[in-house]
C-alpha cells in the first residue's frame, strides 16, 4: 500500500481517530520514507481495542503478547503510546525518535535496513527546524498552525481564480480546509515550507516553498499569494528570501521554477527575480484531468551572485 492507499485504510478503520497510533512501515510511508507498507499496525488505547473488538472480529496473535490481528491487513498491539507519538494531521504515528530507538535495538535484517533512511529523515527535519522562519522587509515565512484556518482559508485556499493557475482543488467549506490544515502542518514541519504573513499584523496571504529532488538542486515546491495582496511588490520579497535560503544556506547550485504557460503575472515574477526560461512541456492537471503547459525557468548559483551584486550598486 502506498501512502494514499494506506490513508484510505486509516479512514476506513472503526477506531477513533483518537484512540490509535501508527507505529512501523505505515509510519514511514506515511511520512514518505519509504514507498509502500505491506499491511498497517497501529498501536490501541483501552478504549481503541475496546472498539476494535466490537467491530471486528479479531483474534490474538499466537506468540505475541498483547498483540492481535484485526484483517489480512491489519494488527494492534494494546499500547496506549503515551510520550510516543506525534500528530500527523488527523491522525497519530509513532514519533521518529522513539522508532530509531526501537530500530537500533532490533535483530532484524529489514530493521536494520531502515536506520539509514529513517538517520537521513532525522537530518532533514533537524535542517528544516534551524530555517522554520524566514524575513523580509515586510513578511515573515513561518510554518502554519491550527490558528491560521480563517486567513488562509478566506485569503488563498478558497480563491477559485488563484486555484486556475494551482494544481490544487479549492476550498469550498470551511470543514474541508480545515482537513487540509491538519496535513499541511505536519507536511511543513518536514519540508522547507511555508505560510506567508504579514509581518504587522502576522495574517496569512500565501504560501511558498522549495524542494530538494538532487543534491544541491532545488524547485519551488508551490509559490501563492492571495489575490489583494498582489501588485504590492510581495511575492518579490519572499521569492528573494527563497533564492537565499537555497543558494547561502543550504547549499544550492541550481534552483528550477515552473508555472502554467497562461499565467503571465508568475511568469513576469520569476522573470524580475532573475530566473531564465528553459522551455516548456504538456501536462495533464490530476485531479481534473485539464491539458496545460508548463514552463520551466532556472537559477543557477553564479547567476544569483551576479544578481546580487547588481543590486548593491
């Protein structure tokens, strides 16, 4: 199963939400680890067993203690994970530190396999945590929270005509945003991700973000800026804090953005920003199944030295 399937197994389980953690191979396909998870253990409160039993027919695993098989494709172990687990949008998994604890002291082959991908995870939210909020002028990039609902709902995520140019479906309640937020904090807090807020008054008029898919080179991982806001000068400001973040922090030797061929106004942005055009390709839009074209634009390092230096004099 791969992280959607799983997902969609989570969402069917008759357990709340609540009262269960996702521990092992699900939880590192959850987080992106790893590519897929053969079956979903999860570890249950009292009350989560309490509500296994009543809802499934379950039996207990011969030579494990406290464990018992729910499905073909499902196991619980009666653990309530208390100081073990972290939020992972609406649901629980295990927290990485106690699993490469778990991992380290495992006999098994396929556990020891993992501590190297699980050490390189580490390292990357450790990275992301020394560079959780970024400054302009006027703007403050931080990772979102549960209190940004109502600004980034109202400002981007329900926007229809900013969704044209996105690859994302908009909002159309509040519930469903809200959904959204719950896999947005998680998300950002293990990638160099953010919202963008006003920094008198810290309202949320965008997102912005980049992605390291080689060694040293990244792309923009969705750049947005709510509508009124637009013309102002903004998203200038926090493109520029991203160039920084790659090329002087994090070691970048190319930075690639990319947009839809009909939106002029990301286009002119990433023109002024000192980006080249490089070419174009056809895409298909996944959740719609809309034609478009993608032009791809690049940065390299010495290209932003001479960027800068033509801004100081």
């Amino acid at each position: 199963m791969n992280a959607r399937e799983l997902m969609q197994v989570i969402d069917n389980l008759k357990v709340d939400s609540s009262e269960f953690t996702v521990l092992s191979s699900g939880g590192l396909t959850i987080r992106g680890i790893l590519k897929e998870a053969h079956d979903l253990d999860i570890a249950v409160t009292k009350k989560g067993l309490e509500q296994l039993i009543e809802n499934y027919d379950i039996r207990p695993k011969e030579g494990n203690p406290g464990w018992y098989i729910v499905s073909d494709i499902i196991e619980a172990v009666d653990d309530s994970m208390d100081g073990k687990k972290e939020r992972f949008g609406r649901i629980y998994i295990q927290d990485i530190y106690n699993y490469r604890d778990y991992l380290e002291g495992s006999k098994r082959e396929k556990d020891k396999l993992r501590i190297p991908l699980v050490d390189a995870y580490i390292k990357k939210r450790e990275l992301v945590k020394k560079y959780d909020k970024l400054e302009t002028d006027r703007l403050i990039l931080r990772k979102a929270c549960l209190e940004d609902l109502d600004d980034i709902y109202n400002n981007v995520w329900s926007d229809p005509k900013l969704a044209e140019n996105m690859l994302w479906r908009p909002n159309t309640d509040i519930e469903s945003a809200r959904d959204r937020l719950y896999r947005n904090i998680p998300f950002q807090k293990d990638n160099f991700t953010y919202f963008v807020c006003l920094k008198e008054t810290d309202e949320v008029i965008g997102f912005a973000g980049v992605q390291e898919f080689r060694p040293h080179v990244f792309e923009d991982y969705g750049i947005c800026l709510a509508q009124k806001y637009q013309g102002m000068g903004l998203a200038s400001e926090f493109m520029e804090a991203l160039k920084k973040l790659v090329f002087e922090e994090l070691g970048g030797e190319e930075f690639y953005y990319t947009c839809f061929s009909h939106n002029t106004k990301s286009s002119t942005l990433c023109k002024r920003c000192g980006f080249t055009y490089i070419g174009s390709e056809p895409r298909v839009r996944e959740y719609d199944g809309m034609n478009y074209i993608l032009d791809k634009y690049i940065m390299n390092k010495e290209m932003y030295k001479n960027n800068k230096n033509i801004k100081k004099k």
